[in-house]
C-alpha cells in the first residue's frame, strides 16, 4: 500500500501532461524506482496472472470459418441516432443465415420503434464465400455491398451510394455475438447505427 501512494504521489508531483525534454533525470529515477519496486512486492504466481489476463483482454476472437459461425438463428438489438433531426430509434427481432448451395441467405426482421412510428421491418442480403474466412456480401438485386473479413475478430468496410458514404465496423465479441456500428453521412444523411446480434443455443 505505501508503494502505491508513493506511485501516487510522485505522479501529483510529476504529472505525465508536464513532461518537458530533455526529460529530468529525477523524474526518470524516482518513477523506476517507484515501478521497480512496485513489481518486487508483487507474488511472481500475480504478475503471470495479471499478463496473461491483459494478453487476453486484448485478443479478438478470430473467425476462420466464416459460413459455419454465421449459418442459425441470431437475435438482433439494434439502436439509431440521426444527427440531423436528434430522433432516436431502436429495432428488436431476429436474424436468420439460411445455407443454399455454396451462399447464406440473411434475412433480419422485427418491430422498429421511432419517435414517430412503430411497425415492422425486414432486410435481405447474400453473403459469397470466395473463401473460408470471407464473404462477399450482396443486396437481393444481386448489387455489391461490401467484403467481410473476420479471421481477426474486427473488420472495417465501406460502402459508397450516390453521395452517401457508409463506413462500418464490424467485430466478433464472442463465439456468439458480432457487434456491428454503421455511421452513414452524405448531403441529406448524418446516422450512427449500432446493431448486437447474439446467436442461438
């Protein structure tokens, strides 16, 4: 406890934003000093478990077989904010990856709350495999959205329309859930979308 009030106290002493170079030396002696001795009192069986938990903490979970992880039955959450006129929305309902052939079907449908309107809602896109870890995702007329690519467990893609430009990131939370965030902009366009989706069983 005295090591960490005295990291604490050097810190109020020396705050990291007034670091000036050249770097004083006692700021640089007493912070080692301070570090060194911090980890010395620390049980070495602790600081393996504090490495491995921050190695991990940090990892995405890497999808190699795209076709297997999407194919079943999602439940989706979904929040809208558009900039432009402040309303707010959110959609609930279910996702569904249907296999024909060597594609996946996605089909999403539920209820969407607005400000203004409640009713249902569906969408459909078809995802191309060209191979095991990515897709080739199209619109129902067959038009090109965009590319997916999780074998690091996040993936960033793009999508141009007219004037408007789509710009999504897509990441693997677990083995069960993908975490989507649009953020759509053009002349008449200003949407930030964050869509969950948590697979079944």
């Amino acid at each position: 406890m005295i090591l960490y009030c005295y990291v604490y106290r050097l810190h109020q002493k020396y705050p990291w934003s007034k670091i000036q170079f050249p770097i004083n030396s006692d700021y640089v002696d007493n912070y080692l000093f301070a570090v060194i001795a911090l980890l010395h009192s620390i049980p070495f069986p602790s600081l393996i478990g504090c490495a491995i938990f921050f190695q991990m903490s940090s990892l995405e979970f890497s999808i190699t077989q795209l076709e297997s992880f999407l194919q079943g039955q999602w439940t989706l959450t979904r929040h809208m904010d558009n900039g432009r006129n402040q309303e707010t929305g959110k959609m609930v309902g279910q996702v569904e990856f249907t296999l024909y052939g060597s594609w996946l079907l996605y089909r999403e449908e539920g209820i969407v709350s607005m400000q203004n309107y409640q009713g249902p809602f569906f969408q459909e896109y078809k995802y191309y495999f060209p191979t095991p870890n990515q897709a080739n995702i199209c619109f129902s007329d067959e038009q090109f959205f965009h590319t997916l690519d999780l074998s690091s467990g996040y993936c960033k893609v793009q999508h141009v329309c007219g004037q408007d430009n789509y710009q999504g990131i897509f990441k693997v939370l677990s083995p069960k859930q993908l975490k989507i965030n649009w953020q759509i902009r053009g002349p008449c366009k200003d949407m930030r979308v964050e869509t969950l989706i948590t697979k079944h069983g």
